[in-house]
C-alpha cells in the first residue's frame, strides 16, 4: 500500500493556523472526514485525543503523528496539514511542530495506522524532504512529492529555500549540526529498537542514517524490529568501528560490542537528538563498554534514567518471551497425548500415558514444561545481570519448580538471581585485571549459585511451601456439602497463579476426592483451569485493540491450551499485566466452578480437559459452564485492559 493511497487531495491542508494542539487535531479530523475516511467523527476525534493523553505523538524536529485505530473509522486513510509558522504540539524535543500527518485506521483493522506510521515515517527524518513538504505551494505538489519520495526519485533542491518560519529580513541560520571532520576513516555503527518494533526503530534509523549523510559520516544502523533484526552488524565493522551508538528502549544484544566505545541511550533520543550522538560519538569521549562487568563497568550514558518500574517490565518481558516457546511446544505436545490415549477407568491417573506413542508425546511435552520456570528464571535474571546472570536464574527457578513454590517462586528467584550477581559484580570490580577471566567462569556462577540456592532453599521455599501445605489441609477439612461454595472456591483458585501454589493446592484437593469417591470437586477444579487460556484466547480475538500483535498471534494457542487443561497458557498473559488479568480470570473461574457443582457435575479423571468431556457427568451443562466462565473473563478483559498502542 502506499502514501498516496491513503492521502487525498480533500485532506490536504496547507498553511494551516492552529490556536493550539487540540484546535490542530480538530483541523486534521476534520479534513479526514472531507476524505470519506469516518464514520463517526466525534467517536474518531475522541480516540485521539485519548491516544494523545497516553503520549503525546509529537516526534520532534518538527513533526506530528496524531493518529487512532477507532470505531469512528471506515476505511483506513490520511489527513496532512504544513503549519509553517509552527506551533506547540508537546512534541519530545520541546520544539515547534510544522509538518502533521493524522492517521486513520478501522477498529477491525490489522493495525494499518502502525505499518502506514512506520512508512511514512522512515520517509519524513530526511530533513531535506520534510522541508520541501513544508514549502509544497499546492496539494499537487504536495503530493507528487510524496510519490517521489516512494518511488526513490525525490531530490532536494542545491539551495533549499529556508523555512517560512525563519524567513525575514536576514538569511536563515546556519544548520545546527556542525560539520564532519575532515576525514573520517572509521565508520559509526548504531543499533535501533523499541519494544513493539514498528515505528520508533526505523524513524530512528533513519533520522540517524539521513543527519549522518549529510554531515559526510559513514554509518550502518542495525535496526531490531518486530519482524527480527535487519542489517546485521558484521563482528569485522564492530571491529573496526569508532563508535556504536544504542539507541534501544528494550534489551540488545551487547556482548559484541565489548571493548569497544559504546553510546547507550534511548530510541526517542535516536529520532530527535542524532547530531548530538554523532558529535559525541566523534568525540571519542564515548565510555568504553565492558561486557559482564569486567574491570571496568560502563559509564553511564547521559540519556535519563529509566523508572524502576520500566526496569522491571523490561526484565520481566524478558524472561516471558524466552518461556512462551517451552509453554506453547510442550502444552501442545501434552494435549496431543491426551487426544491420542484412551481411558482406563481401573487407573485414571494414567490417563495420557496409557498407549506407547501417547506416552511418547506425554514424555516430551512434560520435558519441555519442566524447562517453563527455570527459563523464566534465567533470563529474568540475565537480563538484570547479563550472561552471568542466566546460570544462577536457572538454578533459582529449578529450585523453585521442584520445591512447590511455582511461578512466584520462579519470578522471585530471577530477581533475586540478578541483583545478586550485580552485588557480586561489585564486590569484585577492584580485583586486578590480570584476574578478569574468571569472574565469569568461576566467581559468578559459583557464589551466585550457592548464594540463590540459600535464598530459595531457607527464605523463599519454606513460607511459600508452608502456605501450600496449610491450604491443602484447610481445604480437604472443608464440608463439602456446600457444593456451590466450594466450587467457586476451587474453580477461583484455579486462576490464581495458574500453576503455582493455590492451583496446585486446588488440584491435590481435586485429585485426593477421587480417591474418597468425591468427583465434583475435580470437575469444578478442572473447569475453572480451563477458564484462563480460553478466556485469553476469546479476549484476543473479539478485543484486539487491548493486546500487542504479538499477544494475538499467541492468544490463539490458548483455546488449545485451555480446552486441554493447560491452564500455564495464560502466564505470560498474567505476568504482562497481573492486576487486570488475574482478577478477570479470577472471575471467569469461580463462576465455571460454581455452575460445574450448581449443574452436578462430576468428573473421574484428573486431567484431560475436552478430550474426556464424554466421561463427565453431564457433560452438556459442563461445557456450558466452562464457556459461561471463559465469557464472562474475556469480557472483564476486554472492559478493564487499556487499549495498547504499538
């Protein structure tokens, strides 16, 4: 698709005059409705606005994205307007804004307002080509620019005529990037990346790649995006590069860069501050990077510090998207033993592994479930404390897996893991260099395993273990005869830490009636585990705008997943934003618990999700009640998760 496709002539404005920000989007929304491009152009101006509030999409150096992806919109398209004199739009370098694209995208669309974005983007950082839109004299011109920029034929002009907003009685200030020295034999390396990977990475690329050009610098952007890293940079130009400039907003790959002169900062400084980069990575001022904490840490950059909680998202995001693999292979795996087996009445805790070949798939699948919580774990804690930190993380979320304490326990060992070797690193940063070595190789790994190891074993598994144990006994006292009660209680806990403590206590409860002859309970607690990934998966499908692209494209795993029993699926659901997703799950889950006794079902088998449905008493009323849980979860989903904009 391109530009001009989107972009038409009625939407055009040039020379605007805005009062103010909220008077611009009323322009651009306006001249979007002269497009054909709403349906409702209160309910589009009003998501705006609120995407607005979330961030301002002022990108700097005199441009603005004001955009939505909204109900109010019935085709996807632009809106333009040059403003210049300039004007406040809150933009990231506190500068007038001059040049506005406002984009426009149905709410059913595919995120077209994301890919247009980064398009459009990557074309405006040439300075050279935004100016002339500025200066475009008609909607014509305007727009046969914008083709030719497309078509890679766009050319400045030798003297481009100076913007109206510093034309007057003198010529036009000298540009305020200063000039390249007069050689440069080394080229400047820089890597680029935001969290979603969509338009942030290339718009800083390319205003990198465009300030670089025209100062004369050679330079090669890495870009790490949401379709993988591009333009990888070679081990020989890392080599022989005079600087690498990190302008990433997520983790990076660094160990290549040891030893060598390293900018770290973030993206947005990327679009908006790349000749100060430049400069100081010209300097050779620039901190010498020291992968692993070697003798001497980097210093920090002069970017701002990130919150503490950002720090934690992103350690935390880490570590999920490294355990996603093992949760989505392994739950697969296992749900195919279950619909390959048959099952044995005379010992239904067999059931998945009673025939050879469903075994096999059983045996497999529950390998790569063991590896979930020490994954998680390691690279929690790597990402705190780079490499050295996996090893320890590991060990932690081991420990915490064989001893009960479950997810919690295997996101609190990662972080415990990776301050602690960070504390390590410290303690050693003064040993003589000549010992450098084997920091990594001996220092680390040994005292940081041992010193985890400790902390899980004497403080962490202990009170995590404790509580399990005293829910279990709590609840097998409990008088079952208040059916409903104990359904919702069970099929609640279920959602809890799916797959920590309170779900593993719910399902020994489940498991040891069976024995007594006691099948409600195991069919409530099944129902409520099932609850979660379907819930997600219902809740990605019929409310995407509350969920990144990568979330849906997962989000579909879970309704097998869930129909299997899985209820692990919904993790890195729950760990992404636990305070709306646990409690809508929470929700989903007491209620399918509760109807599952209301409608007396019961259940002989402790496992098996769908494929055993027809071994349940009632098995109608059953599904109905799992579906009515999942509902009713998707929609607390969809009413209390933010949208997200990528």
């Amino acid at each position: 698709m391109r530009i001009t496709d989107l972009l038409k002539s009625e939407s055009i404005a040039l020379g605007a005059q805005p009062k103010d920000k909220y008077d611009a989007i009323a322009i651009l929304t306006g001249l979007m409705e002269k497009g054909g491009n709403l349906s409702d152009k209160a309910q589009y101006e009003k998501d705006v606005l609120a995407r607005e509030a979330s961030g301002t999409t002022g990108l700097g150096d005199g441009i603005a994205t004001p955009h939505a992806k909204s109900a109010g919109v019935k085709a996807p398209g632009l809106a333009a307007m040059t403003v210049p004199a300039g004007m406040d739009f809150e933009a990231m370098d506190q500068k007038p804004s001059r040049l506005f694209f406002e984009i426009a995208a149905p709410d059913t669309a595919a995120d077209v307002h994301l890919e247009v974005l980064s398009k459009l983007a990557t074309m405006i950082m040439d300075p050279d080509f935004k100016e002339t839109l500025i200066a475009a004299k008609s909607k014509e011109e305007f727009l046969s620019l914008i083709d030719a920029k497309e078509d890679g034929k766009f050319e400045a002009a030798a003297e481009p005529a100076p913007a109206a907003a510093e034309a007057g009685a003198q010529a036009a200030a000298p540009v305020e990037s200063t000039a390249a020295p007069a050689a440069i034999t080394k080229k400047i390396l820089a890597v680029t990346a935001c969290p979603t990977g969509i338009a942030h990475t290339f718009m800083a690329a390319e205003s990198l790649e465009q300030h670089a050009k025209k100062r004369g610098i050679p330079i090669k952007v890495e870009t790490n995006g949401s379709g993988g890293a591009k333009n990888i940079l070679t081990a020989a130009e890392i080599a022989e590069a005079a600087c690498i400039i990190v302008a990433a907003d997520k983790n990076v790959e660094m160990a290549r860069f040891d030893g060598k002169p390293v900018i770290q900062t973030k993206v947005a400084n990327g679009i908006n501050k790349a000749d100060a980069l430049l400069d100081e990575a010209l300097s050779g001022t620039a901190p010498i990077y020291h992968h692993a904490g070697g003798a001497a840490a980097a210093e920090e950059s002069a970017a701002e510090d990130e919150s503490i909680t950002r720090q934690i998202y992103k350690h935390l995001m880490n570590g999920v998207s490294h355990m996603l693999p093992f949760v989505i292979g392994g739950g697969i795996l296992i749900a195919l033993a279950f619909l390959l087996d048959t099952f044995d009445p005379a010992n239904p805790g067999n059931f998945g592994s009673n025939l050879w070949y469903a075994k096999t798939f059983m045996d497999i699948g529950g390998i790569s479930f063991g590896f979930m919580l020490p994954v998680l774990a390691g690279f929690i804690a790597m990402s705190i404390a780079d490499r050295p930190g996996l090893a320890v993380g590991f060990v932690g979320g081991a420990l915490a897996s064989s001893s009960g304490a479950g997810f919690l326990g295997a996101l609190i060992a990662g972080f415990v893991a990776g301050y602690v070797v960070n504390a390590l690193k410290k303690v050693f940063a003064d040993l003589p260099h000549s010992l450098e070595g084997i920091k990594p190789v001996l220092l680390y790994p040994l005292l940081g395993v041992f010193l985890v190891g400790v902390i899980m074993i004497f403080v962490i598994n202990p009170p995590v273990a404790g509580i399990n144990n005293w829910m279990i006994e709590t609840l097998k006292g409990m008088d079952t005869s208040s059916r409903i009660f104990i359904g919702v209680l069970m099929g609640g806990m279920m959602a809890v830490d799916m797959g920590g403590p309170v779900n593993k206590a719910a399902y020994v409860v489940g498991t040891g009636m069976l024995v007594s002859g006691e099948y409600g309970i195991m069919a409530a607690v099944m129902a409520g585990g099932m609850v979660p990934p379907i819930a997600i998966a219902l809740a990605t499908t019929f409310f995407k705008s509350r969920f990144t692209e990568q979330q849906r494209k997962s989000g579909v795993v879970n309704y097998i997943m869930g129909l299997s029993f899985i209820t692990e699926g919904a993790i890195p659901f729950a760990a992404a934003d636990p305070l709306r997703v646990i409690p809508s799950c929470v929700i989903g889950s007491a209620t399918a618990g509760g109807l599952s006794m209301f409608f007396d079902c019961t259940l002989r088998a402790p496992h098996g999700g769908i494929f055993v449905v027809p071994t349940i008493g009632n098995p109608l009323l059953y599904l109905v009640a799992i579906f009515a849980g999942a509902v009713l979860s998707a929609l607390c989903l969809g009413i209390v998760k933010k949208k997200v904009e990528e």
